[in-house]
C-alpha cells in the first residue's frame, strides 16, 4: 500500500497563522523562531502605511523572514458587503504592496471580519489566491476539504489548545496525515495578559522530529505536488512532474522521495 507523506516522510504537521501586523508580532515571531515553529502573518499593507501600533512596511522583510507573508485586503473592509470590482482592488493593492515588500509572490490570504462569498473565493483564485482562511474552530487536524474556505484547528484561547497540541504529538498511526492549525491575533496576548499561552504551546510542541512545521501556503503547495504525482497502473513506479520532491510511505515499511522531475520505482 502507498501512502502520501509530508516532507521527509512525516506524517504530522503544525501551521499558525495571525492577522494584522500589528507592533505585538515581534515578540510573536521571537517565539517561533526560538522553538523552530512557522508561521503566516496576513498584513494590511494600506493600513501599515499610516496606522500607530503596525509593523511599518521597512519591517517587514526582516521580521517576517523564514515565515509567510499572507494578504488580509488593504484596508481591512467587510468584504461580504462591498462590490466585487473593489473587493479585486482591495486584494490586487494588498498583494502588489506586500509582494515589493518581501520580495516573494503572495498567494494566501485570510478574510477580514471573516467575510466572504462564493464569487470572492472565484474572485480571488482567479487573482493569484491559493487559499483563504475563516473564522472560527474546527477543532479537527484534518487537511482542508476546500482551502478556499480553510478553517484552522483552534483559535490561541480555545480552552482545548494543548488538549489538541498533545492529541496530534502522541498521534501514531501513520497511514493518516494530520495538521493542527492555531490562529489569533498577536495584540491579544497583551490585551489579556496570556503570553505564556503561546510560549507554553510552542515550547511544547516545537522541536519535535516527527512534526513538520509549514506556513500555510508551504502545506497548499506541497498538497498540490502529491495531487499532481502520475502512478502507474500497479504502483510500482510514479512519475513527479513538479518541481518540488513528494514522499511516499511504501508497505508501511519504507519512505521513498519522489524527486521532481523524476520516474521512480517504488519497489
């Protein structure tokens, strides 16, 4: 039996992803750094150039670097109310403002105020947007059925954040592929006197061999390399016409790289 694998034959993954840019993200990003954890960090790039208490725009490459940089709209609109033809000038002005920023095309996004419509998603795809996070808990560490409409694990205050943490660090069986995915914004740690929440997360489940620590669009793009591998009829070879390497548990013995560009046996 073959079975899809994440980065180095991992079955286990963690993201986090945090809004608005705002001054509390270095102290964040510290953190992460500190414990080996990644992260998205989805900007206001209107809102950065005039707003107190942001990270100003010759910040952010250096701040932000090793981790995403993701879209959240220019100006943080209620997008759900406004007409398309602003919602594409909202979208296009945050992604070419950021992207002269960090240097990077960039592809992810989450929705401000947690508004959306199905003709935003088809909007914003047909834009350069890979994926879109909601509001709100799942409470699962399944992949996204829809990335459009990505909902993460837990929020940072969610009562059950290091219930799920431990659920996914002793999880052992290997034909699944978990994520755990936590969200917020960095400014609540200091509203609600709580760093020690983010600190006592990531101490604990950072470092760990067995987890692979994505940003977002790292998770979007590696799923789409597994979805364009080409087996042949009886798995016994596949081909990888990405770029990018894909790896395989075989019998659920071996772990195979499936380099890109490359036909390889699988036995």
């Amino acid at each position: 039996m073959t079975y899809y694998c994440y980065p180095e034959g991992k079955t286990k993954a963690l993201t986090m992803s945090y809004d608005d840019g705002r001054t509390q993200d270095f102290r964040l990003v510290s953190i992460f750094n500190k414990y080996g954890i990644k992260g998205t960090f989805n900007l206001n790039y209107g809102i950065m150039q005039t707003w107190e208490n942001r990270v100003r725009p010759d910040q952010v490459a250096e701040l932000y670097k090793g981790h995403e940089v993701a879209t959240h709209t220019a100006l943080h609109p209620t997008i759900g109310r406004c007409p398309l033809t602003e919602v594409a000038r909202e979208i296009l002005e945050d992604r070419a403002g950021l992207e002269k920023l960090v240097g990077y095309p960039v592809r992810g996004h989450a929705y401000p105020n947690g508004s959306y419509t199905k003709e935003i998603e088809e909007l914003f795809q047909s834009l350069g947007i890979a994926y879109g996070r909601v509001v709100g808990s799942s409470n699962s560490l399944d992949l996204p059925s829809n990335p459009m409409e990505w909902q993460a694990t837990c929020h940072h205050n969610n009562p059950r954040l290091m219930e799920l943490g431990k659920t996914l660090a002793e999880f052992q069986k290997k034909q699944y592929l978990k994520l755990m995915y936590v969200w917020g914004h960095s400014y609540e740690f200091d509203d609600k006197d709580n760093w020690n929440v983010i600190e006592d997360f990531c101490a604990y489940m950072g470092g760990r061999e067995d987890i692979w620590y994505a940003t977002n669009i790292e998770i979007i793009d590696y799923v789409e390399v597994l979805k364009r591998l080409r087996f042949t009829a009886d798995s016994t070879a596949v081909y990888n016409p990405s770029a990018a390497s894909a790896w395989l548990q075989i019998d659920g013995k071996s772990i195979v790289e499936a380099k890109g560009g490359c036909y390889t046996s699988l036995v």
